[in-house]
C-alpha cells in the first residue's frame, strides 16, 4: 500500500517507480495536474495501471526495500483482523490498546486516550456505553430533570435506559 498525498511524497514515488515519463499522457488525458492531490485522485486509476508493472516485477521484500530507500510512504497491505493478529503497533503490547470485555461481544481490541501527562497514570480503556445506561444520568445531571419528571418520560416511552430506577 503506498500513499502519495502530499508533493514530497509524489516525488518520491514517482522517483522510485520511474514513472515519470508517461505522467504528461495522463495529465493530457485526464485533463489534470499530477503535482495536486485531488487531480491524482481523479486519474488514480490510471495511475494504478502505471504503478502495476513496476510491483509485478518485484516481490514484496524487493518493492519495499526500493520505496522504503526513495522515502515514499508505503506500508504493507493488512486486513484489519491481520492488523489486530500481527501488527505490534495495535497489539496489547502498546499502552494505547487494551482487551476490554464489551457487552454481548466479549473481549474486542480497544483503544484508551492518546493523551499521557507527565505524573499521571494512563485514563484506563473503558468499554463504550450500552443504549440507554446513562440516559437518567443526563436527564438529571444536564437537564437539570427531577426524579419525577424523568419517570414521567420514562412512561410515556419519550426515553429509556438500560436499567428502569
């Protein structure tokens, strides 16, 4: 997977790919300027196509090593469960991701806060809320609504929660 967003990162990849001399057909054609972003984007499939020949020639250790060399932004294709399987970067072993017990699914890959103060342990990951379990909560805390307002729309079916007080 190679990414070209930025001008810096064109360059690179058309550098490494050699690419560069079939780019004016392409602008031609798709009436575009390969140095924008949002006109690669229009003429991605063609450049695609320009792009194949050069990744079939190689195998993915050899591609790599040669964009990796040019500085091009690229990374090998993962699916998310392959992510999840065999990418350190989102396993346990990171402080960002927890296993978090989630409510009818089990355990599933979770993330915490990015945030890390200096003297402050790491916000704990927390699962996300089920339907309705905060819905009193909010109507008192935010609305300001009494215990017997809240009752009342809770009878009239206006509101629920996950636990009836």
């Amino acid at each position: 997977m190679v990414v070209a967003i930025t001008a810096r990162q064109w360059r690179s990849l058309v550098a490494a790919t050699g690419i560069e001399e079939y780019l004016p057909v392409v602008e031609k054609a798709f009436g575009v300027r390969l140095d924008r972003e949002g006109d690669r984007y229009i003429a991605r499939d063609a450049i695609g196509a320009l792009l194949a020949p050069w990744f079939a020639a190689r195998t993915a250790a050899e591609a790599g090593a040669e964009l990796a060399a040019a500085g091009v932004c690229w990374g090998p294709y993962q699916t998310f469960a392959e992510a999840l399987e065999q990418d350190p970067r989102v396993s346990t072993a990171n402080p960002l991701f927890a296993d978090v017990e989630h409510a009818g699914l089990g355990p599933l890959r979770t993330p915490g806060s990015p945030l890390v103060f200096t003297g402050l342990e790491r916000a704990d990951h927390l699962r996300p809320p089920l339907v309705g379990e905060h819905t009193d909560e909010i109507l008192a805390g935010v609305l300001g609504l009494s215990a017997r307002e809240i009752g009342g729309l809770h009878d009239a079916g206006v509101v629920a929660s996950q636990v009836r007080r």
